[in-house]
C-alpha cells in the first residue's frame, strides 16, 4: 500500500495534513527527484507556481478556480513548487 497522497484527495484540514506528510517523505527518499532542494528555491518556485497555478486548472480543464482558496489548491501549489523551474 502507497502512503503518497495525491492532490485529488486533498479535501479538508487533515487530508492536507496527510498529502503534507506524504510530500515530506517523498522529498526526504526521492530528493533527486525534486526541482527546488533547497529552501531559498523551494519559496521561490511556490511563489512563481502560486501565480500561475491558474494556467495549470485552464490547461488540464480542472475547473478550478485558484482565487477561491481551498485546501487543495494549496496542496496543488505545494506540490507544483516541488518541480516547478
């Protein structure tokens, strides 16, 4: 059974905490899988992605729209950040 939780299932305060966990442990055994290792990069892609998150949800038909903020909007940016250049 996999702990990584996906964006889709994010729909309240502890299915965030959960998909932040799962983010967590994927960053701590997959770090070269990720874009922005450090701190300084990481807030710098979450800062670019949550300005362009809408562009995702228009792209991919989701929608979503991300001014109405919710909690998997955040997971989305969170994840986004990850890999986000």
């Amino acid at each position: 059974m996999s702990n990584e939780v996906s964006t889709t299932e994010v729909i309240d305060r502890k299915s965030f905490i959960k998909f932040l966990s799962s983010l967590r442990n994927g960053f701590e055994n997959n770090t070269g899988t990720w874009e922005n290792t450090t701190l300084s990069d990481f807030l710098e892609a979450l800062e670019a992605y949550a300005d362009d998150v809408q562009g995702y949800y228009d792209n991919i038909h989701r929608g979503i729209n991300a001014d109405i903020p919710t909690w998997r909007v955040f997971a989305d940016i969170l994840e986004g950040a990850s890999m986000y250049e």
